[in-house]
C-alpha cells in the first residue's frame, strides 16, 4: 500500500510538472479540445521491462487480442503486436495520447496487427479481448471492474501494473525491481473465472 501511495504522488507530480511545461511552450491541448478532468488517471508511460512482463505473465499468443486501456503512447499493444504477433487496440481518451500511438504504430510498421481508437475506456465494448492490460489506479480499476465481468469470456487475462483489483484475488502477483529506479513496480494478473472474491481468502 504504502509503495502504491508513493507511485501515485509520482505521477501526479510528473503530470503537473509537464503540464506546465506545455503552458510555457505552447504543448498544451487547448481546454475545448480536450477535458482531463474525465480520465482515469495521469499519463506515465510503464517502463519497457514492465511491458515485457505484463505480456509475459499474460501468456500472450499471435492468437490473442489484446487490449490496452489507458494506452498512452501504444507502447503495450505495439509489442505484443511485434513480439507475439498479436492483434491490439489501445484505447485513449486524450487525442494527443492518441496522436502519438499511432505514429508509433506506423512507425514500427504494425498497421495491420494494431488500431489504436479516441474513447472512453469505460465505454468500450470489450467482448472480442483476450486480454486486457491496465495502468490507471486502483479506484480507476474497481470502476472498469464490471465491464470487464461483464464483457470477457472464461480464460481471458487482465494484466494490471502497479494497481490491484478491488475485490478480487490475483492468480499471480510479480515484484519488478530496476536498480537505477527509488521503487520497484508491481504487476498483478486475474484469468476471468478463476479470480475469486478477496473474501475468499
């Protein structure tokens, strides 16, 4: 708890800090474009080894369809998109998040395996997903958690970093530490109905 308490001050630092570095260079989104005051959480892009093992611990396949909700930069469905041969779609609610992941996908040349779509993460139809890949926080995760009761099939997996699940039990739970970082990172994993209640326990 008390990691997860230092993980959120530090992207909410990070995102007030460049906030107003794009009021002092002209980077900023203007407010009719775009209100954040909706999202689900700051943007903090996970580091690349965390993304390795989120897929890793997920078990991705080329035959899964991945969903990365929150994508940011399109970091998490690009990779599984090269390193599996996975379909993706990453899901952002800010059009500058957006802009940058599809450059990325064009960039890495993985048109044809991933879309990345402006949208609510709480709107989103999640039925097709074999696996969905969260960094929100753990109010944001407990808002989701119905949909994704309610949308995903037996067996599919949702990969969560640093942020657990209220009220379910995780199937996996790895501790992720980089030497040239203060904290360690977390990753959590649910297979859909296998997670059992935390009441459970």
């Amino acid at each position: 708890m008390y990691k997860r308490k230092i993980a959120y001050l530090l992207v909410t630092f990070t995102v007030a800090f460049l906030l107003c570095v794009g009021a002092f260079t002209g980077l900023e989104v203007r407010a009719q474009e775009y209100d954040d005051s909706e999202s689900l959480a700051p943007f903090v892009p996970t580091p690349m080894n965390v993304v390795e093992k989120m897929l890793e611990l997920a078990q991705v396949t080329k035959n899964d369809i991945v969903y990365d909700l929150g994508c940011g930069d399109g970091r998490i469905v690009v990779m599984a998109a090269e390193k599996y041969g996975a379909r993706g779609v990453g899901v952002d609610y800010n059009p500058v998040r957006v802009a940058e992941a599809r450059e990325l996908v064009k960039r890495k040349k993985v048109e044809k395996l991933v879309k990345i779509i402006q949208q609510d993460a709480m709107t989103v139809d999640l039925s097709e997903a074999t696996v969905v890949t969260l960094y929100l926080l753990e109010s944001s995760n407990a808002k989701l958690r119905p949909n994704l009761e309610k949308y995903l099939k037996p067996g599919a997996r949702v990969v969560s970093h640093d942020f657990d699940m209220r009220g379910w039990e995780a199937t996996k739970v790895v501790e992720i530490n980089n030497d040239d970082e203060y904290y360690g990172h977390t990753v959590y994993l649910w297979i859909i109905g296998e997670q059992k209640p935390e009441s459970e326990k």
